[in-house]
C-alpha cells in the first residue's frame, strides 16, 4: 500500500487512480439519498507544485462508479500548511487548525447530506478530522472517510523512531 500510495502522489503515476479508487469503492455502504462525495483540499500553492489534488482524482473515480455527485471545491485549504509528514498527532492537529473551511458557494450541496469524504491516506486523522468539522458545521447529515490507506500508530512511531537513529 505505502509504495502505491507513494507512486501515486508523488511519483505522478495518476493512472492509479481508478485501481484505488475500485479497491475504496469495494468498502463503501451502497448510494442511498442524498450523498456528495467531497476530496480533502489541497492549498492552492501545493496543488501547482504537485499538478493535481490526489484525493480529487480519487473523488472522480468514486463519482464514475455511481457513488454520487462530486463537489470537487466544497472544502478549501485556506491557508497553506507545511507537509504533515514527521508531526506527531498534536502538532498536525495545531497546524490544521483554522486552515479547512466550507466554500460558502456549496453550503446548500452540503446541507442534510451524506458525505463522502475521499483522501488517499489517514494518518493521524488531524487533517480528516479538520475537514469533518467543517463538512458539520455546514450541516452534513453525516460523514464517511473513504481512504485508500491507513497508517498505524505502531508503524509510525516506528517510522519516526527509526529516523532518529
């Protein structure tokens, strides 16, 4: 999972997306009422430098295979935060704090709707749960976490503890 998951967002292998996007699909309750699928934002600046938003592919894909309209913009980064790679769970929370927020333009798509919220990977879940709140607080019925990969706390504490030596 971590090498195709690393193919994948930073090798540019943006062919991956439907095989993800499949292997996600597979653990999804099937479409019923109002469901919005909805990709975790990337900052705009990081969006130039890697020239595309992963989890929006991977929305795409989900949408294609019937999972429900995609509102690629419904969530934006508003203002941009460093890689998250290396932080412990806190220090990701203190960083996302603030920075995910409802576009005001799709708090109708949001209201009373469930939600898919789409990322490749959840790590400590800070950046998940940024996004919950503000999908809630727009007034999503409920959220689901529809990721590709999920890491550990065993392995990352073994992978930050590894770095140290």
């Amino acid at each position: 999972a971590r090498k195709l998951v690393l193919a994948y967002k930073h090798g540019r292998r943006i062919a991956l997306a439907p095989l993800l996007a499949r292997l996600i699909a597979a653990r999804l309750p099937p479409a019923m009422g109002n469901r919005v699928i909805v990709p975790v934002p990337l900052h705009r600046r990081r969006i130039w430098q890697r020239g595309f938003n992963q989890a929006a592919l991977l929305g795409r894909q989900l949408h294609q295979l019937g999972h429900g309209p995609l509102c690629v913009d419904a969530l934006v980064r508003n203002r941009p935060t460093p890689p998250l790679g290396g932080l412990g769970k806190k220090a990701r929370a203190r960083t996302l704090r603030g920075a995910i927020a409802l576009r005001p333009a799709h708090a109708g798509m949001i209201a009373d709707a469930d939600v898919i919220l789409v990322d490749d990977v959840l790590t400590s879940g800070a950046t998940s749960t940024a996004c919950v709140h503000a999908l809630k607080r727009g007034g999503a019925r409920s959220v689901i976490i529809a990721c590709f990969a999920r890491v550990l706390d065993e392995a990352r504490d073994a992978r930050r503890t590894d770095s140290t030596r």
